[in-house]
C-alpha cells in the first residue's frame, strides 16, 4: 500500500470515480480541486487550490508518491481558458512534483491527443500525437512533459489516452473508444504499481472495434473487464450526419471548424 496519492480534479466527474478505488490503495489520499469538495473516506484530506499557485500545490505534494492528475478543462475551447487550465497549470504540476520528489504522475490525456488519425487505421500506443483540437494540442503537450520529466528528471509519466468514461456506450462512435469507470479505476491502479518510465496507454474497455492496440497497457497488467460488444446491435446505427466527423477518430472534434479542400471522404 501507498503511503500518499495525490488526485488532482477530484471535484470533477471522472475525478469522482477514481476517489473510492484510490482511498483503498494509499495510507492518505489527497484530493485537490479548484472547486469546493469534501473529504469522504477517513484517509481523505481535501485541498481547494489551482493547480497555478505554486506556493499552495508545493505544501498539497510534500512527501506524496504519486499523482492521479485529472484535473483539467475536459473538452474545445478558446486558447486562454486552455492555456491556464491543461498548460499553466500542468507544466505549474509537473515542477512542484519534481521539487516535492514525487515518484510518478498517472494523468488523463485523450483520444483527441490522436482524433485526426483515420478511423480505418489501428494505432499503437508509440503512434505519433495526431491532436484533432487545441484541446487535443494540450493533451500533446501534456504527454511532451511527462516525456521530458521522465527522461530528465527519472519522473515516472503514465499517460492515459482516454476514449469516452461513462456508464455505458450511447452512440455508435463509443462502440469504439468506450471505457467503464471501473476499467479506467482498474488500469489507474496498474499505472500505480507497475515498473515503467514513460508510458503512453490507450484508456478503453475491451471493445472488438476499438480503434488502439493496448498492448503495452496488457503487459503491464490491464485486464479491463468490460466490453461494448454488447451494445453493437442497439447503437451501430447511431452515427452522425457529417462524413467529417464519421472519417476521423475525433469525431465532432475533428470536423469542428474542419475547412481542409483536399479531404475527400473514404
Ligand atoms: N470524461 C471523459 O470521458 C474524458 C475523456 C478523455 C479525457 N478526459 C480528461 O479527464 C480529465 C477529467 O475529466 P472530467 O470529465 O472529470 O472533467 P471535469 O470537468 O468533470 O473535472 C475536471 C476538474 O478539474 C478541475 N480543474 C480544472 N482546472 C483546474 C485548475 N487549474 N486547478 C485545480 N483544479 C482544476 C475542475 O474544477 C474540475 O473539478 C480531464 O483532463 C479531461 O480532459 C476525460
């Protein structure tokens, strides 16, 4: 057992999901959010902060061993509220978590960070960032910090490529990219406890169309349980009306705004 985790955006929804699972596994969890929360668990102390106030975040992160960064601005948006919240604040963490000596950090990239591959084409976890979004760039730098502070620093990254976190699949894009809560819990725990440096994964449950080889997330010990093969039938008709959206991984991301004359649709 851990002695101290860290889970930044612990106020948040996917935040939220991982806190049951995380209080189990660590002496003391430290739940850090800009927004209120309260501690629930025993082991569970509860920080209102922004992740930009470095004198704050320094004291939430003495002597932790890992952190679970989930915090974050979750979907597109105009550059300055990205920059502050997935740039600012995420090169503000991974410094104070380089001071503060912490062992590794377990964050939440996306999908998006590769949305404008083509969805006829499998991606490996060493495929080259094909963002679909300024929101996607930001999950590219983040996964280019956690790089550097790996290799620099010996600041273990385990970035999680995440698909869509809900309950179940409700269109036909999920059949692909789903994850269930207790998958993304499940490989949180691997990124915890497993030896690696700087790993890229794919966070999705165990979907016959999914569109990543998530070899290197199974060698290390993911073993997700779920599956969206079930919901094939009801929701492969549930597709969008954009040819756009329907080419490329990111789907609504990608065709947002999209304006390239030599796309030609498969
Ligand atoms: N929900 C999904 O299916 C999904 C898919 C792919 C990636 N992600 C990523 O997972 C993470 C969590 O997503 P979510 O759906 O729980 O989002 P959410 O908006 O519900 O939660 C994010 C939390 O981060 C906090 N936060 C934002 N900026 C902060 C700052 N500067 N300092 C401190 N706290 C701050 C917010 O207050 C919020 O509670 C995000 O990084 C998101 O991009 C989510």
């Amino acid at each position: 057992m851990l002695d101290c985790i860290v889970l930044t955006g612990a106020a948040g929804r996917l935040g939220r999901a991982l806190r049951p699972a995380l209080a189990a596994s660590c002496k003391e969890l430290r739940l850090l959010d800009q927004s209120p929360l309260a501690a629930g668990h025993a082991n569970e102390t509860a920080f209102q902060l922004d992740l930009n106030d470095q004198a704050v975040l320094a004291g939430a992160l003495a002597g932790a061993n890992a952190v679970v960064h989930f915090a974050g601005y979750p979907r597109e948006a105009d550059w300055p509220t990205l920059l502050a919240a997935n740039v600012a604040g995420v090169a503000s963490l991974w410094e104070a978590a380089r001071v503060a000596g912490v062992g590794r950090i377990l964050y939440a990239s996306s999908n998006h960070a590769v949305g404008m591959y083509p969805r006829s084409e499998k991606l490996s976890q060493g495929a080259l960032p094909g963002p679909d979004s300024r929101y996607g760039v930001t999950k590219v730098f983040m996964e280019s910090l956690a790089s550097l502070y790996a290799a620099k620093h010996g600041l273990r990254g385990f970035g999680i490529r995440i698909g869509h976190c809900a309950p179940q699949p409700s269109d036909a894009r999920m059949l692909s990219h789903w994850i269930h809560p207790e998958d993304l819990s499940a490989l949180v725990q691997v990124g915890l406890r497993a030896e690696y440096e700087n790993e890229y994964v794919y966070g999705v449950s165990n979907n016959s169309r999914s569109w990543w080889s998530n070899d290197r997330a199974e060698a290390l010990g993911y073993r997700p349980a779920h599956s969206a093969d079930a919901f094939i039938d009801s929701l492969q008709a549930q597709t969008s009306a954009s040819p756009v959206a329907e080419h490329f991984q990111g789907g609504s991301f990608a065709a947002a705004e999209f304006d390239n004359p030599r796309f030609r649709a498969d």
